[in-house]
C-alpha cells in the first residue's frame, strides 16, 4: 500500500460503545491484511451515531479504537459524532475569493485523485480556450514557481481549483449539494455549480474578471481587514475609501488607494483593528471605473447564455440573496463593482435551510465569518487547509459531512491511486449495508 495511502472505516450504531467493544477481539484475533478486512467488513449506515477511523495500518485501526473505548479519540485518526441527524442538512458550497492562492496547491490531489485531476485538465482547457494562453497549471503545481502572487496566476489558479474541488466532492457525495455562493473571484465558479453559466461561459467571465483587474493592480492601491461591521466602518471613511466586503456583522473589508488606507489605519480607533490584506490592487472600487472597466466588461461578455440556476440554488453575494435572474454581463461587472455583500447570501442561503457549508478554496477563508452569521444553526468546514495535507483535509470534510448524516459514496476512493488493484472498494450492496472501502488519504 502506497505511504500516502490511507483508509476510512465508518461505522454505524445506535451504541458505538459496545459494537466498537464486540469488534476489536475479532480484530485482535484475526491475521488478515488491512485490505482483507476492507474486502470483508460489512456495515450499516443506519444507527443514531456514526465513527469513523482513518488508518493505515492495522494496529493504526486497532490504536484508534481502543482510543475510542478509553474516551481519548485519537485526533485526526478517530472522528465520532454522537448524535447524528435522521435527515441530512442540506449542503451549500461556498468558492472563497481571493487571498489564499499559493503554488503548490493542489499538487497531491493532482497526483492521488483521478478524478480532481481530469477537472482540473477541463477546467484549464475551458480558461484557454478563452484566453488563447499557454497552459498555467504547471506552473500553479510547482513549489517552485511564483505564478500564484500575480492577480492573473492567482486567478485562474483559483477557478481550475474550485472547479476541480467541486468535482471531486461530488465524486464523493451520493445526495447533491443544495446550493452554491460565491466570494467575489469565486463568484464563476459557484455560477457554474449552480448551473447558472456552462464550464465555457463561468471561464470566459474568470478570463473577462483577471483581465480587467489587471488593470486595477497597475493603479498603486490595495484592501485592508476590518473587525467592524459596515455600518461602524462606514461613517469613518474618507471619500477615496469605500467598503468593499460586508463578511459579517463584525468584519468588513475596505478597499482604496494605498496612501489613504495608510492614513485611515491611524485615525480609526484604537478600537477597531484592522489586519492588511496581501493585494496590491483596489478590489471594488471607483478605480474600476478609472480604468474604463464598465464599459469594455459589459461589451466582452454579451455573448454569455446564462441559465436559471438548473444544478442548485445560486446564493448571490452581488444581490445578497437567491438568484432568480439570468447572470448576464451587467451582473458580472455589479460582481467587481459593487461591495461584495457575503453576510446577506449567507443569510439568504440560512433561510432556505443551508446548514452545512463546505469551503472550496486552496485555504479557509470565510469559516470565522460563517461562525459569526450562523452560530450554533450550521457548521463550515474547508475542503483545504494551506500547510495540511490535502488528502487529509479533504478526508476530514467527506468525514464532516458523513459525521452530519450525509451518505458518501464510498467506492469513489476505488479510482483513486491506479497502483491499488486488490485493495480497492467495494459498492453498497444494496439492502442497507456495505463492504468498507479504501480512501486515499
């Protein structure tokens, strides 16, 4: 079994106490392989608590279990949820914005998951078929690179990756996701969930987006971090500063040239802390129309055949609520303009049951935000975490959701890793119970 490699055992049972307790003997007893056991082991889903241990090796398997009986749950090995909900919460995808972008992202799932890496491909093919470019994915792959620091390379990045990520969560899912919000640059991208744009149309808007913000970074401007609501922010701006985000009722994102965003970090008060933003642009500002963008966006992107969201429900941070008009050229150009209003979709996205919102992005960016609109009503987690293994962040969110009473479609793991021939998945067989199945990891 490859190094990387690891599997997944969920378990089901209205007393995991004492399945977990009638298990381990057998296990203990027993002198199959690791994969013997997963071509063997039989299991329901039905029971009011979930467990599930990742490993890869069997005394890694027989460890976590035992952590489990003693009350210590082995971080990262042993996820329990005591409780699991009869219905599963409808599931919203949230596509961050700019920020977290880096090279190397991506770079395992690439190796490790067929199936991310074939979207990431066609995503790639959709941005050139616009740009007429050379391919850039190399590039983001590569540690060695610095592709990622420039607003083009960032970009693009950031759509291929989305795309790819939301190929690869479905892959995983056997129910759909119930919506899609986008955060600014991830607003295609989560057009493209929704089925509100085709693949063509959501790249050709990233392509229209870079392209035109490009001219944005030539101006000397920037964004800062604000732990204020818009509202207590707003009065306290000079005219050449405007809000840019409202995130949450105690975060706000301000946007303008450098010299007044260096003026107002000493005139606000000692209060209200502000944290820089590693941009070199002003994002959502009237330096977009400085730069004669209304006009020439608007004209690049009249040929778009938006549809009405036909996939899921699109959750716009343009409008602040549920989409339920074409996203046309004017919508697109309103998505760079006007103040990214990510509080009101994710309450539009609450009101119509979200409780479950999965980040796609190369790093957390919003979760905090979610805590703070949502409480208790909902739970977040990020499909990758900058500087944690992405097999086992997007291990941890699959788990997350399993954990949250959604049903995962295990034997999406059997296409993973071409190497693995005999230690490979199994599908549900049919009356309520299934064969464990390998997850690279």
């Amino acid at each position: 079994m490859p190094d990387h490699l690891h599997y997944l055992f969920p378990l089901a049972s209205d007393d995991l106490h004492a399945a977990v307790t009638a298990l381990v003997p057998t296990l203990e007893k027993g002198n199959a392989s690791l994969a013997e056991l997963y071509r063997t082991w039989s299991f329901s889903d039905r029971g009011a608590s979930r467990l599930v241990v990742r490993a890869s090796t069997l005394p890694e398997l027989l460890n976590g279990l035992h952590s489990f009986l003693n009350g210590c749950p082995k971080p990262d090995v042993v996820f329990v949820a005591m409780s699991v909900p009869a219905t599963p919460p409808p599931l919203v995808y949230i596509f961050s914005g700019m920020g977290g972008q880096w090279n190397g992202m991506g770079a395992t799932l690439y190796e490790v998951c067929p199936v991310f890496a074939s979207a990431l491909t066609t995503a790639e093919d959709a941005l050139l078929a616009v740009s007429g470019g050379s391919r850039f994915v190399p590039a983001m792959l590569d540690l060695s690179s610095t592709s990622m620091t420039t607003n083009a390379g960032a970009q693009a990045g950031n759509f291929v990756l989305q795309v790819a990520l939301l190929a690869e969560l479905s892959s995983r899912l056997i129910a759909p996701y119930m919506g899609a919000l986008g955060l600014s640059a991830g607003e295609p991208a989560a057009a493209y969930a929704a089925g509100s744009l085709s693949l063509g149309d959501a790249a050709k808007v990233a392509w229209t987006r870079l392209v035109m913000q490009n001219r944005v970074a030539e101006h000397n401007g920037g964004m800062l971090a604000v732990r204020a609501s818009a509202a207590t922010i707003a009065p306290l701006l000079p005219a050449e500063v405007e809000v840019a985000a409202v995130l949450s009722p105690h975060l706000s994102t301000v946007t303008g040239p450098t010299q007044a965003l260096d003026a107002l970090r000493t005139t606000l008060p000692s209060s209200i802390v502000t944290i820089n933003i590693p941009m070199r642009a002003a994002y959502h500002s009237s330096i977009m129309e400085q730069a004669n963008i209304p006009v020439d966006l608007v004209m690049a992107l009249q040929d778009l055949s938006p549809q009405i969201s036909a996939r899921a429900r699109h959750f716009s941070t343009v409008t602040g609520d549920e989409m339920f008009t074409p996203v046309n050229a004017a919508y697109w150009y309103a998505s760079v303009r006007q103040p990214v209003l990510f509080q009101s979709a994710v309450e539009s996205a609450l009101r119509a049951g979200g409780a479950v919102f999965v980040e796609l992005g190369p790093h957390s960016s919003v979760a905090r935000a979610i805590d703070c609109i949502a409480g208790a009503s909902a739970s977040s987690v990020p499909s990758m975490l900058r500087g944690t293994n992405e097999l086992l962040q997007l291990d941890r969110a699959t788990i997350h959701l399993y954990l949250h009473g959604h049903a995962i479609q295990w034997r999406y793991a059997e296409a993973c890793v071409p190497s693995v021939t005999t230690e490979q998945a199994v599908a549900p067989l049919g009356d309520g119970t299934h064969r464990v199945v390998p997850l690279a990891a």
